[in-house]
C-alpha cells in the first residue's frame, strides 16, 4: 500500500511540474519540453518504417518540440531551411542564463541556426531532415485529420520537382534547336522552395487539405510558379544584361576582379601579392637549378565556351615555363581534355619521340580531335607497338543503327540520365535529337547503340555503351597495332628487379579519373558515338569523347599514356624506379635513399601534363594492389589479395555444402576468376581442365550436381588454397640449363615401358607395366598405342620421383628436361607451355604431374627430342641395358610413385563411364525421362 501511495504522489508532482514547464515554455516563447519518452517513441515509429536514422537525418529534440507545438495548435508553419536543424546540428547549441522577476535565475538554450544549403545534396539532406520531424508527427498526432495518411513520398515528390527539370533543371531551347540548361540564380530557387512550403502549411490551415494533398498541390500551381520563379528569373536576365560587370570569364591573365572596391579589393590585392612572392620563390629555386612545387587550384579549362582567370595564364608563371620552345603556347589546355598536350609536345619533340605528332601537329590529333577508326584503319606506331596479326571476329547481329537500350539500361534510365548530365557539364556529351543528327552528319553516319547498366555500391551505375551489336561501330574499326599491357610476368618481374636492387622499395598504386574519357574525337565521328538514357525518349546523347564500348577508345588511350609515360621516365632521367599503367590504373616503385623525393617528382610530373587523378584511391607503401593483384615487395612475393583468395574458398565451401548442386552461370563464374588467379598461381592451371570440359557440355541455365572429377579436383583446389599462401614468390627460379634428364615410353598390346636416365650420373630405371597396372593406358579389347602421349607424360614424372627431384622444398626451381616423343610425338612440349590439357588421360596425369611440382617447388620445361637423338632412353624402353651399369639402376615400382590425385581421378572416370552406361540404356527402355524436368532452372 505504502508503493502505491508513494507512486501515485510521485505521479501527481511530476504531471504538475510538467504543466508548470508548459505554461513557463508558454510565457517565455520557448517550444514546450519534448519528454524522452515521447521522441523516443516517435522516432521508433518512422525508424520501424524507413530504417535506422542517423544523427544528420535524425531531426533536433528542440526542431521535434517546435512541430509538436504547432501541431497541437493545429498550426503548422513552415520553416526557413536554416531553421530545420538536425540533431547532428544542435548539438552545436549554447546556452544563456537569465533573472526573472521573482528573483530565479532561468538557463535557456538559445535559438540555434544552421546554414542554408548551398548545394542539390544539402538541400536533399536538409528536406529529408523535415520531412522525418512532419512523420514523427503523424507518427504521434494519429488524430489529426491533416496529417491523415501522410507517407515519405509527397515530400520525395516535393524535392524532385525543386530539383528536376522543372525548376532546378530547367531547360530552354537555343538557336540550334537543342536543349540548353538555364541554370537559375540558386538563391531564387530557395526562395520559390520556401514560398510553396509556405503556401502548403496555408492549404493545411485555412482550406483543410491534409499535409500530403497541400505538398502535392503547390507543386502544380502555375501562378505560384509565374509569381514566384519564372518572373524573378525574366528580371534577374534582364537586369544583369544592363548592370552586368565585365565578364571575369574572358580575361585570363587579370588579377582579381578590377570592378571591385574598398575592404574587398584590399583582400584580393593581397592575396595576388603573396602569389607573386610564391613565383619570385619559384624563380630563384629554378635559377638555382633546384627543386620547387607550385600547388594552387587548377586551371578550369575552356567551360561552355568562357574560361576563367587564373593564375596558370598569368604571364609571370610562364616565364618559368622557360625549357619549352613557346612557354606561351605550352600553357594552353585546348578544349575539351584535360592535358598540357602542347607542352607536352614541345618536351617530347627535344626527346624525337616517335608518336609526339599525334599530340598536336596532325590535322586529327588528340587536341583537335582523333579519328574513331570506322571511316579508315586506326594508325600504325611500329616504333612503339608490335604489327597486330590476329583479329578477333566480333559476333553478328542484324544491323539497325538505332538500337534500344538493355534491360539493365531502361531499368535505370533515371541513373543514365543523371550520369549523362554529369557528363554533360565536363564537356563529354551533349543532348540532340535523331532529325538534327542526320542532317548534320548524314543518316548513315549516325548510330544509336544500345546501353546496360553496372550497379555500384554507392548507387550511381556504370553506363555500357555497346557499340558492336546491331548499330556495328566495331565492325568497322582496324587495329593495325597491338595494344600491349602490363600482365603477371610484367608484374612479377616489377617485384623481382626491386628485390634484385637491394634497396629498400616504397611503391604507390594510382587511378586516374576516366582514363577512357580523356581522349578527344573529331567531331565528324560523333555521329557513330550517339545513345540514348532511355529507349522511349526523343532525346539523343552524343559522346565528345572515348567511350567504354567502342573498341578504339583503349586503342588512344594506349598511345595518349604512352606518351605521358615517356615524358616522365625522361624527366626523372636515372632515378631508381618502375612503374607500369593498366588503362586507369597506374603503378610506381621508387627505390634507394632519394625514393620519397622521386616519388614526388614522379607525382608532380604527372600533375604538370594535367593527369586528373583520382586521389581518393591512392594507396602503397612496401605492399599494395595493382589490377586484382596483390605485390608484396616485402616478401618479395605476388599473387592475389586475401580478400579475393577468401571468395574462392567460401564459393567451394557453399558448394560442398549444397551437396555440389551449382547453378551454371555461377560456377562459370567461379571458372572465370579462378582462370584470373591462374595467371599467377600457375600450379592451379592443369587442374582447370575438367571444370572446362563440363562448362563446354552445359548450358548457361542448368541447374545441376558437379561430375565426380570436377568435385575431385575442387577438393584438392581448397586443400591447396587453405594450405598455401594465395602469392607465389617472384624471386628468379635457380635454373638448371643443361638437361637433368631423358625418358621415353613404349607403348605395345599387352604392355607399358617407361624408361629414362640422367645425364650427369648416368643413374637409370626401366618401369614396365602391364594392363593391370594402368588400364587407363589401355582401350577396352585393345591396345595401349593410342596413349603414347599419356605414357610419355608419366615417364617424367616417373623420372622425377626416381632420381629426386620431387623432395618438398620453398625454394622455387626450373629443370629443363628433355623428352623424346615416341613416334614423332611433340605434344608434350607444347603441354608443358599450354600447362593444361581436356583429353583423357592426359589431364589426370597432367594433374598429378602439377600436384607433384607444386610440393617440390620446381618448375618443368619439356623438350622434344628426335628418337635418333634419344636412343640411350629407347634402349631402356626396349629392355636394352647393354649401355648401362646395372649398379646404378635405380629400383622403382608404380607404388613408389605418389598418384593419389590420378587414382581418384579414375575412379571417378570409372564412375562416369557406368552412370553414362546406365544412362543409356534406361534411355532405350523409356525410364528416367521424367529426371529432365529438374535439370534447368525455372523460366
């Protein structure tokens, strides 16, 4: 009793004290104090619907206490962005104490204001900040008519029309008859914003529409938008045609902006004083033939035909510029690219580099614009790339130059059209329409290509521009080059010439933004470069520029960082460093005591040709990726990240777990990166053999359990990837030139012989083996001549266990090994290059062949040798041992030899040929057809 008491006189002060701090928040014009738990519950309500909110979405408990306020009274306003603070924001907030007039001192938080938002992002965030305080109130309010049904979307609604193309982005047409964005004053925009918001809350409190009609009513409503938006931009036009100052755009070389006066000039004047100090600096560092970095906001480039000031054309700066020919022309960025190509050009003609003219001095350069290729054949560099003899044959389609866009492309034409505009304001596209088009570059020259979309993790998509099927740009475009990149043996060997310096290495792995869209095309070839955001729509969008899809567009690329690397391999003359570029990815390892200033000078001669990097995306120190692959030159080692090795074993291990019932598509998936990884780890390659073979005989949409043989080798794929590292080492092998040994192979009706012996001891063995021993040899009722190659492949490896080569080791080795080829058989020598062979048995022995070098660290170079050059191996095949002493006859049984792999590989080949046995004849007597309806997964 003594409780309840207690409880209800504790009850009854603290709902007293509440209406106190009510009425005092009342007299004081302070928003009433929200309890705890009332927010509390109110922001569980929106966070059950829309996800967890973090502090900068989250609304301020004072914002929260403000709203709940108005919607008592049934009064809602609406408030200045400025005001719409989120509790990120108010945590910035202060406090003030007072006196009142009975003598108590009161402590009030004061009014906090934020700042408005000067970017489309800032806006979003503060809107969405509004729009989850009004569901907090619908969420708390549940009888307030006018907040009735009140969702997230009319304030979603809300935000796209401000910021779409009616407001925001709104467009007028120009003489030519294409679109051309206005860009409104950014301060009217905000200002329209807030009288609709305005209007709404009046909607709400004098015509009872609910809050979500009232938003969505506003936005309709041409008079407000006359008023409120259209005419305060007709007058803004008006008035700065009149008044306008002298345009800023057009003087490239003023310091400052002369129209300015008092304080104002003052600071500018300043400012342009200490940047000359800076180039005084820099001239007296030059004259003393030293070292200086000049770091200062970049030149913007031609933008809409105008280009701002800045202190790059400022002619004090190209006076530094004194090594070039014309330091006034070498300070030009011609429009449309980012590169210094002129002065990259005057540097490389000192050098008599061999493609310098492609930078500027063709009629089709790459700062006037390069040809697509389609019209003629892209041209030929032989003092820089190898002849191009192989040409790949691109898939037919039936022609129709105006293609309609991939499902992935139309179901994110929203996120294409964004891209494109994006696109758009760096000068790399511009929107037309099909009629225009054809009558500028003619019907035939103009090609809508059909456009998918890549997904990325922050939202945005990777447009896909294919340019081969159906409009067939590709078709058209000749390399007569051969485009050379960095690959595994390149990398290892960056790895390996480090380790060789004996100096400490200090490496830094680079991107460069939109590699692929830094190259310039001549304006008579955009028409082949045309496509649309969405397949409905009347508005086309052509490229200015490479574009990822048209094959040429790596082909420029290629030859434009060519460029740009040899510029600074000469510039940094004999520094002590590598590095290699792989179309955007860009990698340099700096060695020695001078490594961290040459990595600098690296750095900075890159910036001086205007390479936009992606600083972002910059990492490196004694370890770091470079194309997927992962360079430790710590350890001197290369291979492939643990995050990437991580994917392979769990893939194995899901598939164990389903019983190795895979889909397809996925396991032709899994195929392809581990073909990717192989380029490394060459161990794995011969046992990719079997996952080929039954990717070549399933379709695309099977849904089906793995063979024995694919399982089998799945197995051994993760023991060896738990059990070893993911890198292999790049230290140069220790080579063995001269042959280690010879071996032969006889293969008869009844029986094998494998014979061989070593050159330097002379030691020897002969293995004859008989059906019994090896039917896998044999065909059934028949002889083992068929499989000479197989027999001749198991021979060395028989000769490796014999004279002990196959001992464990970490030290990784090569033996060149001789091989006499039976009847004129050379197709192990090839095999030893290819590493991987589909023909049965010669992949299981293959398979155990690499299982066994892999533990011994050796590497194995077969040659193929004329039996008349081999007739010491062919005597121990023929049971000849007249040539050799029997004392140094080395005993060996087909038990000694380690075929654990090539066992189970024929067990389940065993098992294979008695399921395809029953197969076919349960096919014969009708039974099991049912079993198809479970092989394809559903439409």
């Amino acid at each position: 009793v003594a409780s309840v008491v207690v409880a209800w006189e504790t009850s009854k002060e603290f709902i007293a004290k509440e209406v106190e701090l009510r009425a005092e928040s009342k007299v004081m014009g302070q928003p009433r104090v929200l309890q705890v738990h009332e927010r509390q519950a109110m922001i569980r309500a929106v966070e059950a619907v829309h996800g967890a909110l973090n502090e900068a979405e989250s609304p301020s408990q004072d914002y929260l206490s403000l709203k709940a306020d108005e919607t008592e009274c049934n009064e809602p306003v609406a408030a200045q962005l400025d005001e719409i603070l989120s509790k990120k924001e108010s945590s910035n907030a202060s406090i003030q104490s007072s006196v009142d007039p009975s003598g108590h001192l009161r402590v009030t938080r004061t009014k906090v204001k934020a700042k408005m938002p000067t970017t489309t992002e800032e806006y979003r965030r503060v809107m969405k900040v509004e729009m989850f305080a009004w569901l907090c109130m619908a969420a708390r309010f549940r009888s307030k008519h006018w907040l009735h049904g009140l969702t997230a979307e009319p304030f979603l609604k809300f935000v796209d029309f401000i910021l779409g193309d009616r407001v925001w982005g709104v467009q007028v047409p120009s003489q030519a008859g294409e679109s051309q964005r206005l860009k409104p004053d950014w301060a009217i925009v905000l200002a329209f914003e807030y009288k609709l918001r305005k209007e709404a809350m009046k909607l709400v409190t004098n015509s009872g529409h609910t809050l979500a009609d009232a938003l969505a009513a506003v936005i309709r409503d041409p008079d407000l938008k006359e008023a409120y938006f259209t005419t305060p931009i007709a007058l803004k036009a008006a008035t700065s045609q009149e008044s306008a100052p002298p345009n800023k755009w057009l003087r490239l070389t003023d310091k400052g902006f002369p129209w300015l006066s008092n304080s104002n000039k003052g600071i500018v004047d300043e400012a342009n004083q200490f940047v000359l100090k800076c180039l005084d600096m820099c001239h007296e560092a030059f004259a003393a033939q030293g070292h200086f970095i000049l770091e200062h906001p970049e030149d913007l480039g031609i933008v809409q035909g105008e280009r701002p000031g800045s202190i790059w054309q400022w002619p004090e700066l190209h006076e530094l510029l004194t090594v070039c020919s014309d330091p006034k022309d070498a300070g030009i960025v011609d429009e449309g690219q980012p590169f210094y190509l002129r002065a990259l050009s005057q540097w490389l003609k000192v050098f008599e580099d061999p493609d310098v003219h492609w930078l500027v001095d063709e009629s089709d350069s790459f700062a006037s614009g390069v040809p697509l290729g389609v019209e003629e054949p892209l041209p030929r560099s032989p003092q820089v790339f190898p002849p191009k003899v192989r040409h790949r044959k691109l898939d037919e389609t039936e022609f129709n130059p105006l293609a309609v866009n991939y499902p992935s492309g139309q179901l994110s034409r929203k996120e294409l059209e964004e891209k494109f505009r994006e696109e758009e304001s760096l000068g790399r596209m511009f929107p037309s329409k099909l009629s225009v088009l054809r009558t500028k570059y003619g019907e035939h020259r103009v090609r809508v290509a059909a456009m998918a979309a890549i997904a990325k993790p922050d939202g945005s998509v990777r447009p896909l521009h294919d340019a081969t099927h159906s409009v067939k740009v590709n078709h058209s475009i000749v390399y007569q080059d051969q485009i050379q990149c960095p690959g595994p043996a390149e990398i290892a060997a960056v790895v390996r010439e480090a380790f060789e310096s004996r100096e400490a290495p200090f490496c830094v792995s680079a991107d460069i933004k939109a590699a692929h869209r830094l190259v310039k095309i001549r304006e008579e070839d955009w028409g082949y470069t045309c496509c649309r955001a969405d397949s409905a729509s009347d508005v086309v969008w052509v490229n200015r520029t490479g574009t990822f899809g048209v094959s040429s567009a790596p082909y420029w690329w290629a030859k434009l960082c060519g460029l740009i690397g040899r510029f600074v391999g000469h510039l940094t003359q004999t520094s002590l460093f590598l590095h290699m570029i792989y179309v955007d990815d860009l990698h340099g390892v700096f060695l020695g005591e001078r490594k961290f200033l040459d990595l600098w000078i690296w750095l900075l001669a890159f910036e001086l040709t205007g390479t936009p990097f992606g600083y972002h995306k910059f990492k490196g120190g004694v370890a770091s990726e470079f194309v997927g692959f992962n360079l430790r030159y710590d350890l001197t080692e290369v291979g492939i990240s643990d995050k990437r090795g991580q994917w392979l074993i769990r893939w194995i291990v899901n598939a164990k777990d389903n019983r190795w019932v895979v889909p397809a598509r996925d396991f032709s998936e899994f195929l392809g990166r581990l073909c990717f990884v192989a380029q490394l780890l060459v161990w794995l390659k011969p046992h990719l053999a079997p996952l080929f073979a039954w990717t070549a005989v399933v379709g695309p949409g099977t849904v089906g359990r793995l063979p024995e043989a694919v399982i089998l080798t799945l197995h051994y794929i993760l023991a060896e990837l738990v059990s070893e590292s993911f890198r292999v080492s790049a230290k140069a092998p220790v080579c063995h030139t001269r042959e280690a040994f010879r071996t032969d192979a006889k293969c008869t009706d009844t029986f094998v012989v494998l014979g061989g012996w070593e050159l330097g001891s002379r030691r020897w063995f002969s293995l004859k083996l008989t059906k019994h021993d090896v039917p896998y040899l044999f065909r059934e009722g028949g002889g083992s001549q068929w499989a000479s190659t197989s027999a001749e492949l198991l021979g060395t490896l028989a000769a490796l266990h014999a004279f002990g080569w196959l001992v464990p080791a970490d030290v990784r080795r090569s033996t060149v090994v001789s091989l006499s080829a039976g009847t004129d058989n050379q197709a192990n020598e090839s095999l030893s290059i290819k590493r991987s062979s589909t023909k049965w048995p010669l992949m299981a022995i293959n398979m155990q062949l690499s299982a066994s070098l892999s533990k011994a660290r050796l590497g194995l170079r077969l040659r193929w040798r004329p039996r008349d050059e081999n007739e010491e191996a062919d005597d121990l095949t023929n049971e000849v041992f007249g040539s050799f002493s029997e004392s140094l006859r080395v005993p060996l049984t087909l038990q000694d030899l380690d075929l654990k792999i090539l066992s189970l590989l024929v067990e389940a080949r065993e098992a294979f040929d008695v399921a395809r046995a029953k197969a076919k004849a349960d096919k014969g007597s009708g039974k099991g057809s049912l079993s198809k309806r479970f092989d394809k997964s559903p439409w």
